[in-house]
C-alpha cells in the first residue's frame, strides 16, 4: 500500500514539474503566436479576438493557472461564458462533482486544448493519430534490439576472445557511435534505393496509407522495416555488451561453479542459472531506451517520413504550433513515468529481495 502511495505522489510530483518547466519554457519564446496564426494578416481587431480566445491578453501567473487547470483531473470552471475558465461541456465533458449557478468543479480527463495552425483541432485528436504510430515504431525497434542483442550477446559469451566475440565487440561500438538521423539517411538510401530491385523496400513511406478512393487505411508492413531497425541499432549494441559484460560476471561466481560440477554444459548453465541473473541491468536499460525511443524518433520518423509523433512534433516547431508541441511533450513525460513504474515492478520479479528496500 505504502509502495502504491509513493508512487503515486512521485507521478503527481513529476508531472506537475514537467507540466510547469514546458509551461514557462515555451510562454518566454519570442514570437506572437497570435500573430503567426494570422500569418500576413494584419487585422487589430482580429489580432485582439484571437488573443482574448486564447489567453495570450492575460497575465502570465493566469495563463499558469488555467493551463494547470485543464491539464489537471479535477478542475475549476465557470459558467460565465466570459470568463476564459468557462465551462464548454462539448470540449471538457467530465463528471460534475459540484455546481452551482455559477461555478462548476469538474472530474475529467486532461485537456490538452487546441493546434493553432490546424483550424482549432483538439491537440488529443491529433495524438491519436500520430502517437500509436510512434508506438509501434518505438516497440517494433525495441524487441529487435532486444530479440537480437540478448541472443548476439549470449554468443559473444559463448566464444569469448574468438573474431565472433571481436566483430559483435566491433559492431557494437559502432552502433554506439553512429547518429541515428546519420544511419537513418545511409539506410534508406543503400536499402530503399541502391538495393531496391533486391529488397522492394521504400525509401519513405508510413505504416499506413489512403487507398485511391480516400476512404479507407491499408497497412504497409514493409515501411514498418527500415526504420525499426535504424531506431533499434544503438539500443541493440548497449544490450550486446551489456549481456556479455554481465555473463561473464556471472558466470565467474561460485554457484555457477557447483552447477558445471554437476555435469551441465555450458550452454545449459546459462539459460538455466546465468541468464536470468544478468538480466536486471538490461531491463533498466530498455526501460530508458524505450522512453527515449518515443521522444528520440523525430530524426528516424521525419527522413522516412513516418507520420509519427516526431514528425509531428517537427512541424508544429516549424509552424510555432505551441499547443502541438507542449501536449506531446506531457503525454511522452507522462509514458516515461509509467514505463520507469512498469520496470519496477519487473526488478521486483527478478529480485523478490528489492520489495523489502
């Protein structure tokens, strides 16, 4: 219960940091969003309209406090339709937990208001549409680099010192070292177009499609290739050398030694007492990698012109689409938070002990 509690405050506390730190950090941008929307437009009466509608007129320590206000569950509103905390049951919804004639408090989920550039569409729309996309890239990349870095570096293990153990050493390093917007460029290039008789792969291209007639969605696998694997290659050398590292850690301990005196090759001694032992530190490092991999596909997403959160994220910059941005960066803070609590509790699988920390 009390494990439940803190981790609970913990996530309030984290998001009320990141919700206030994109808060203060995009508000202090130089720049009139008021008037990039209207473009070359310079009509004051305009300008005005659209600064009341969205708060820009107000003070700073208001807008703060309105901007807390949608994002937070249980919110203030009013029903003076004046008043920019007025309540629009068509855009909030929610359940009323108290009204009266002139204030409403309300339980909803949290408001991530409107673009600026895409004639008012609600920021969770546009989530929807981009962020699953990002997903899959993400955990497609993920379970390569997992798949492929847990069986490479197990073989890395098993011919210790031998040119396979140096070459995935080799290999390794170099997915390290290498940008992904960099192999993102090189791949889509060598595989998409060099290669593209052999391969039939596209150099660009989203997981799904408009068919010729606009009205339905057909997936294409073969985009899902190229950038999952460009996406997975720096996560896939950590778990390389984080596997072999590991292992051979283990490996050198004495109830190790007890289970080769039993007669059990070496081969068996890894998958049965070693493996699991070695796995603490890579569940961390996926964890991290996963997060990172959600916010860190804007390189990958945007050269294959995968319509994902990232290339999403890139053009609202691009436009000064505040709204976009911030509402992007608070959902990915926010799945950050519960992949590191999901990770927790896998540690307290793999080691019942850290329950009683």
């Amino acid at each position: 219960m009390q494990y439940a509690v803190n981790k609970i405050v913990q996530v309030f506390l984290a998001l009320f940091g990141v919700a206030t730190l994109v808060f203060f950090l995009f508000t202090v941008l130089p720049g009139d969003p008021a008037q990039m929307m209207l473009d070359q437009n310079e009509d004051s009466k305009l300008l005005e309209k659209l600064k009341s509608k969205f708060g820009f007129d107000l003070p700073i320590s208001k807008q703060y406090f309105y901007y807390l206000n949608d994002l937070s569950p249980i919110s203030y509103h009013s029903k003076d339709p004046n008043v920019f905390a007025y309540y629009d049951k068509y855009i909030y919804g929610g359940l009323k937990i108290f009204s009266n004639q002139n204030h409403v408090l309300l339980l909803k989920l949290p408001y991530l208001r409107t673009s600026y550039q895409k004639t008012g569409k609600p920021i969770s729309e546009i989530l929807k549409e981009t962020l699953p996309n990002t997903v899959i890239l993400a955990f497609s990349s993920m379970m390569i680099a997992v798949l492929l870095g847990i069986s490479l570096g197990i073989l890395s293990t098993l011919y210790k010192d031998h040119w396979i153990d140096r070459f995935l050493l080799f290999f390794s390093t170099i997915g390290m070292s290498v940008p992904s917007f960099f192999s993102a460029i090189l791949f889509s290039w060598f595989f998409g177009y060099f290669l593209n008789s052999y391969t039939q792969l596209n150099m660009t291209g989203s997981f799904y499609e408009l068919d010729d007639f606009g009205d339905s969605y057909h997936i294409i696998w073969k985009n899902l290739i190229l950038p999952s694997f460009v996406l997975g290659i720096r996560p896939l050398a950590v778990i390389i050398q984080l596997i072999r590292s590991n292992l051979l850690d283990v490996l050198s301990q004495d109830y190790i030694r007890t289970a080769y005196s039993k007669g059990l090759s070496k081969f068996q001694v890894i998958f049965r007492h070693a493996l699991k032992n070695s796995l603490n530190s890579v569940v961390t490092a996926v964890s991290g990698w996963f997060a990172s991999l959600l916010a860190g596909a804007i390189f990958v997403e945007y050269v294959f012109g995968w319509n994902g959160l990232g290339k999403e994220i890139v053009e609202a910059l691009n436009q000064f689409d505040i709204p976009v941005v911030m509402g992007s960066v608070i959902v990915v803070a926010f799945l950050f938070i519960i992949i590191n609590i999901v990770v927790d509790l896998i540690y307290i699988y793999l080691d019942p002990r850290i329950k009683t920390l």
